[in-house]
C-alpha cells in the first residue's frame, strides 16, 4: 500500500518553488531598463556616414522646382556618364615660385530638353588619385524640362586635391536632348581674380576589340 506524502515533505516542496521563483523574478529585466536605452543617440544617431560618403540632402534645397516626378523606369532607354574635371587647388606663380591657389567649385547640370525630365542618377566627386570623396545623391532624382542642379564645393575644401573630378550618370526616355554638365572654378590671389570654365565630357569606349567579331546578315 503506497506511503501519502508527509506535512514536512509538502512543506519543503512549497518552499522550493517559492524560492524558483523568486530567483526567476530577479533575474528578469524591469520595465525602465528599455525606456532609458539610447541606441537612436549612441549607435544610430551619431553615425556620419551621411556627412562622410552621402551628400546631405539640403544643397537641392534651392533646386526644389526644378525636381519633377521620376519617370517610368522602363522608359529610360538612353544612358550614359559624363565626366567633369574639377581644379579645386592651381597652381600659380608668385615671385617666380609655385604657389597652390585655392578655388570654390560649382558644378552645373541642365536639362537641355525642352520636354522631357532627365533623371539624374548619381553625382560624385572624385579626389587627385581616384578615389571618392563624396556621392551626393542616395537615389535618382528628375530634372523637369530646362530645369537645373547645381553643387558648390567651397575654396577651403580641400578634399579634391590638385586634380580632382566629377562623374554624372543620368538617363532619358530617348530620343532625348542631352544634358549639359560642366563646373565653373573661381578664386583670387593677392589683387588678382580667376575664373575658367571646365566642360563635361560624355565617357565612351574607342578601340577594338581584341576577340574577333562576327557579324550576321539575314
């Protein structure tokens, strides 16, 4: 015949479980612990990959009409990239020595077409020896007909170099007016003023290819 529990027996078993959770209870993490994290400040907030890589978005703050509504992706049958040298630091005589002058920078892009958006897909600057220093768009943007960007790069940045430079990917629903991108340089040395113009050039391919070619007539 089974032995029933005895009082002592029940009473240590409750007294175990009232110790479980207890522990359990205090290992737990209280409510204020989550209310007084800062990961938005700590970790998220104080990135600067905006400032560092992408462009913040206020220098198309002046720009606002000039933005349309993107087009239909598969309507933009035409692309290409221009390529717009940029003379952030010269190199000047004074007194018969080299001396560096220091210039802003201002790159223009206008959509020479009368009826059609251009979209712009990206806009980075490029340091002396190749490598970014800046991609000023996180997504396409639309030109509306005739309308115009432009990005001041200041005298007293001196990221670019000696030698430095612009490429700008757009595309168009073709055929389609193509654009004009160039960067204008303005500085002055002692009494002296300067000021040039430098023209983008559309980026292509010249030479043959060494694998023979086969062409097909039907």
């Amino acid at each position: 015949m089974p032995r029933a529990p005895s009082a002592l027996g029940l009473s240590l078993a409750a007294i175990m479980l009232a110790l479980a959770w207890a522990i359990a209870r205090g290992e737990e993490p209280t409510a204020p612990t989550t209310g007084s994290q800062t990961t938005g400040s700590q970790t998220t907030g104080s990135q600067t990959t905006g400032s560092q890589t992408t462009g913040s978005p206020d220098f198309l703050a002046p720009f606002k009409d000039s933005i349309t509504a993107m087009p239909d992706p598969g309507e933009l049958t035409t692309k290409a990239t221009i390529y717009v040298p940029a003379y952030s630091r010269v190199y000047g005589a004074s007194a018969g020595a080299h001396k560096l002058l220091a210039l802003s920078t201002t790159l223009r892009i206008d959509n020479t077409s009368a009826t059609k958006p251009l979209v712009i897909e990206s806009i980075e600057y490029y340091e002396t020896s190749g490598n970014l220093v800046q991609s000023y768009l996180s997504e396409p943007l639309a030109l509306r007909p005739f309308g115009t960007l432009e990005i001041v790069i200041p005298a007293e940045d001196d990221r670019g170099g000696v030698a430095a430079n612009f490429l700008v990917r757009w595309a168009g629903a073709g055929p389609i007016a193509e654009p004009m991108v160039e960067a204008v340089m303005i500085g002055s040395q002692d009494s002296t003023s300067y000021s040039f113009v430098s023209p983008g050039r559309t980026i292509r391919h010249v030479g043959r290819s060494a694998w023979p070619q086969f062409r097909f007539r039907f």
